[in-house]
C-alpha cells in the first residue's frame, strides 16, 4: 500500500476540554504519514495555546490561528492550507479509532475511488453508546450513495468519517456562516467521484452527542438553514439524477419535521410553522406512498393530518422515551 500525505483538519473553537482526547487519538494514528491542521477559529478559551503547545511538540501539526467564521470557514481555511493528497475532516470534540485513517485510505487503495466512507459511534452525555457499523465494505456507484444518503440508510452527510482527495474541493467549500453546512457540501462531493465511493461498514469514528450543541439547542431563525440547505441539494441531486426525485422529496419532508421539532417549544415562528406543514401535508400521500420512506415518517404525517397539538403531544412523548433510553 502506498502512503500518501494525508492532511487532518480540526476546526477548533471553545472546546478545550476535549481537545487533547482528540489530538491523543489523531497522533497515534496506524498511518503516520500524517498532518494536522489544528485551526483555531479565534477561540476564547485555551484553545489557541493548547494548539501552539501540540505544534511544538510534534513535527506532523500545524497551528493555525484566524479571526473567528464559524464552523466552515475554518475547515475551508485548513482545506486550503493543507498540503495532502487526500483530507479527512474531524471535530475535536470528537474522537477516532487508532486506525481510522488507515482503515478510510485502505478503502481508496482497494477500489481507486477519490473517497471513502466509515461508520460512526454515537456517544451521549450520560454514557451510552450506540454502534451504527458492522462489517464488511464495497464500491458503492453515486447513485446508489445519494439514494441512501437520502434515506437516512446507513450513508449520512457528516463532513466527518469520510476520507476525500483533495481535487473535490476544486469546486466545493462548505458554505460560510450556515449550520448544518454538510448538507449543503458532502452530496456535492459525493457527486464527483465518477469511478464510485468506497463505503466501509466498520466503526472508526466517535461521535459524541451533545445536547447543548447548536443542532440541539432551543430554536432560532438560523435554524431554517436546515430547508435552504436541503432544498439545494435536492435541485442538484434531481438535475444529474432523475429517478432519486422520490427520494429527494422524502429527504426535503424530513427537514421539514426535523425543523418543525425544533418549533415545538415556542410560539413564535408561526408563519413559518405553518409554511412547513403546509409543505409537508401536500406531499403526503407520496411519502405513505413510498416503500423505502421510514415508518416513523409515515406515523408522524398521519398525526400530522389528524391535528397539529396530536403531532406535537405524540413527539414530546417520543423524544422524552428516546433521551430516556440514550
């Protein structure tokens, strides 16, 4: 196997008190060609130190220091700034396997693709942890990965656990001053790579859930980022492939309750509450309709159709038995 520089982007701001978990598991990585673009996003804590401490005491990293832009500006600045052949992206208030990176090149080399996939650990805050792989990989055709991606079937829009040459972001940055920027980047991505995407089914990377995170904090405008972004893709994915219109449609109804959950704690917002139940009870009968569309997509609409005060009672209920679980 050969061994091309690989470049590890970390955005970092805020989080240092993960941070050296983070930086333990990308230096003792099984592939050691490596290097690690710490960026420090104008971070207010220790962050810019910690960064600056690891630079010195390890050839492989590199500390870079900017103005604060949020999430995607500082993984498009180490992007740019990365000298690698192939990028991975991971945020340090996650953590990887000691081969996570041998593991995603190991996938390139196999099947000469320009990008592979791995599976994830969800870690929440009380402790549990839910295993999302299993064994086994293959060469997977775009279509075939948008399809499941759009489904929620096993390929997901993280930036993270995915490994990427770095000519796909010849034409592809993720979006600056948006959240939930990767819906608006990893399909983009996906979409260039004619010779197929090479999906892993195993578990290197560790996704820690946190429930004071943007995504599932209290509702705000910005959170409306999730439709724009979603919506965009979805023109995109339709115009280069036809027949995942089905699927698109399923994925856009899924933002649009995954939105309208958020809403379920304020009355404000109502003109925009109202727009997305619009949206969703006019395209129901296609999504009962569809065999592939999740059954919890099915029993949301239903409740839904019956009443907006049953839907939210039922989804309170529901999220309380889910954290309970978690």
């Amino acid at each position: 196997m050969k061994t091309p520089l690989i470049s590890v982007v970390l955005p970092i701001y805020n989080i240092e008190s993960y941070l050296d978990r983070c930086m333990k598991a990308v230096l003792n990585q099984t592939y050691s060609n490596l290097e690690i673009l710490m960026v420090d996003d104008g971070s207010p804590d220790n962050c810019p130190q910690i960064c600056d401490r690891y630079a010195e005491q390890d050839s492989r990293v590199r500390a870079l220091h900017k103005e604060n832009g949020g999430l995607s500006d500082a993984r498009n600045y180490g992007i740019a700034r990365a000298r690698g052949e192939y990028i991975t992206c991971i945020d340090p208030d996650d953590y990887v396997d000691p081969d996570y990176v041998e593991y995603l090149y190991r996938l390139i080399d196999k099947y000469e693709t320009r990008m592979s996939i791995c599976q994830h650990v969800t870690e929440y805050d009380n402790g549990t942890v839910k295993d999302h792989g299993s064994s086994g990989d293959e060469l997977m055709d775009i279509e075939t990965c948008l399809r499941r991606m759009l489904y929620h079937n096993v390929i997901d829009t993280s930036a993270w656990a995915k490994l990427y040459h770095r000519s796909l972001f010849d034409t592809v940055c993720y979006p600056v001053g948006k959240i939930f920027e990767d819906i608006g980047t990893t399909y983009a991505l996906m979409m260039q790579c004619d010779t197929g995407i090479a999906v892993g089914y195993e578990s290197k990377y560790h996704y820690m859930y946190h429930m004071n995170s943007i995504v599932n904090s209290s509702f705000s405008p910005r959170k409306l980022d999730l439709l724009e972004m979603t919506d965009k893709m979805g023109h995109e994915v339709i115009k280069a492939y036809p027949s995942l219109r089905q699927a698109v449609l399923r994925r856009r109804v899924y933002a649009r309750f995954s939105t309208l959950n958020q809403m379920l704690g304020t009355d404000d917002y109502k003109k925009e509450r109202e727009k997305i139940i619009r949206f969703i009870l006019h395209h129901k009968k296609r999504i009962l309709k569809d065999p592939h569309a999740p059954r919890r997509d099915k029993i949301a609409i239903r409740l839904l159709s019956v009443s907006y005060g049953l839907y939210k009672a039922f989804w309170r209920t529901y999220q309380g038995a889910i954290f309970k679980k978690n």
